[in-house]
C-alpha cells in the first residue's frame, strides 16, 4: 500500500480523510432501516409473480404496501 501511495499520493486522499474526519452519526454511515425486510418483501412478490401466483399491478401493490408498513414501523422504532 506504501508502494501504491508513493506512486499515486492521491489514493491517500480518502484513507487519511477516514482518519482524521469527525466521528458523528452524519459521518457513521448510511442508515438502511429495514433494507432486508423490504428485500424479502419484494422477492417474495416477485416469486409470486414468476410462479403465477399474482398480477404484475397485484405484485406491486402487495410489494409496497408491505414496504410501507415495515417503513412505518421502523420509524416508530427509531423516531
């Protein structure tokens, strides 16, 4: 790494920008709430669609209002 630095002194940038940055929840990383959830919400959806078991427009309105509720719920979890 010392190599590649020496060579290219603008890869250092961002490892040294990591180092002395200020350590807050703006800076702690992204936030992605119920991401897994919203996930398996959808490919289960799809699933269903693949296998016949629903309507594209059927497979859409299931996906996001489970994707809402688990949004809503996060929210009253964290505030």
């Amino acid at each position: 790494m010392l190599d590649a630095w020496a060579k290219t002194p603008e890869l250092k940038v961002a490892y040294d920008q990591l180092l002395g940055g200020a350590f807050t929840k703006a800076t702690a990383g992204p936030v992605l709430g119920p991401h897994r959830q919203i996930r398996e919400i959808v490919a289960d959806q799809l699933e269903k669609l693949f296998l016949g078991q629903t309507d594209p427009q059927s497979a859409i309105t299931e996906a996001a209002q489970g994707a809402n509720e688990a949004l809503a719920d996060y929210a009253e979890r964290v505030g």
